[in-house]
C-alpha cells in the first residue's frame, strides 16, 4: 500500500532559512482545536491531549476501511493577539490566542472524523476531545520562511517578514500568522527546530501606507 505524504507533494510544506518567498497556498482542511494563553501552559498541553490520539485514529481507519495510508501531519498553529506587537517585540504569550490544526488528506470526512473521535473516548476521554473539529482553511497567498532554532527566537525573522518584506512588495497582512512545526519539540533541542512562519498576504490598497 503507497503512504501519501502531504509534505512532500505540496509546496507550501517547503520553506528554507533565511529565505522569504510567496506561495500559494490552496484550501486544505485540518483538525482544529481552539485555545488561549501560553503554549507552555496547560490549555495547551491539553489541546495536544485531544488532537493526536484522533489524528492517529483517522490514519488508522483510512488504512483500514479505505485501503489508503498516509503520514500523520506535523502539528501546526494559528497564532493572533489583539497587539500583534505580542508575537514580535514584548512576546506577551498570557495574551496570544491560537488554533491547533493538523492537515488531514481531502479523502477524510466529517463522518470520519466523528467515527475517529468515537473510537479514542472509547479508551480514554481527554478532556477537550470533543473539541476537536474538521474544517477547511483557504489561505491563498502567503509569505513564509524556515525558522531554526527556540521558539522565542522567532522574533526578528517576523519582524523582518512584517515590517520590511510584505510592505517591500506591495503587500499587507491578512488573516492569521501560522507556523508549522516540522520538528517535533518534545525530541528535538531548541536550537535544532526547524518551524515553518507563514504570513497571509493580499494587495494593500492604493494610498495606504506601506505594511497598513
């Protein structure tokens, strides 16, 4: 049976350090699990709680019931804040909100998805299980680079992406910024993390200022 691997046929699964570029990116859909509050705190383990044990539960169905396998996705994010100064300058993480997603293959469905939730409380229930949803998220276009190294360290690379690289070309911030988690941090050194930081981006309008 061939494994589909997602990151290796879509493009905006690519990225290199210290390289910024445009991508487009096509309607995907994912498992998504909303929270509040500091990644390091316990929204946040608990959304992890919930979100793989039914990413593994659909793997295992499509290959059973279907005949068609594929890699489990890396865990990714949607980050905002009302201060987006809160991500690139003061890190203020008591104040970030997020979506948890985790891409599944367009052959899943709802039905699936209920089924894969089903089996894992079957076992045992984590406590926001029931939270996680599938829904699709259409991103369009976007600007992105490979971040390596801590967390925190991300900071100057999105200022840079923010406040030179989008305003540079003509471009504004829209819709959430995204990162995409190619190691997995619970095995990986800080300093060896290779996390993907996607911005969307449309065509600022004429006579606004640049970035606005």
């Amino acid at each position: 049976m061939e494994k589909v691997d997602l990151k290796r046929s879509l493009d905006a699964y690519r990225a290199k350090p210290g390289e910024l570029r445009i991508v487009d990116v096509p309607e995907l859909q994912y498992l998504m699990l909303d929270g509040r509050g500091d990644p390091n705190g316990p929204a946040f383990a608990e959304a992890l709680e919930a979100l793989y044990p039914v990413a593994y539960a659909l793997k295992f169905a499509s290959k059973r019931e279907l005949g068609r396998d594929y890699a489990v996705m890396p865990l990714e994010g949607l980050w905002w804040a009302d201060d987006m100064d809160a991500f690139t300058i003061v890190r203020d993480k008591a104040n970030w909100q997020w979506t948890l997603l985790m891409l599944v293959p367009d052959w899943i469905d709802g039905a699936m998805v209920d089924d894969a939730v089903a089996a894992v409380a079957a076992k045992r229930a984590p406590a926001r299980l029931h939270d996680v949803r599938l829904e699709p998220l259409a991103e369009g276009r976007c600007v992105q680079t490979l971040h390596v190294g801590a967390f925190d360290d991300e900071g100057p690379a999105l200022e840079r992406m923010h406040r030179d690289f989008i305003p540079e070309r003509g471009l504004r911030m829209t819709g959430r910024h995204h990162e995409i988690y190619l190691s997995d941090a619970r095995r990986v050194d800080p300093a060896k993390r290779r996390t993907i930081l996607r911005q969307p981006v449309v065509a600022a309008q004429p006579g606004t200022a640049p970035g606005s």
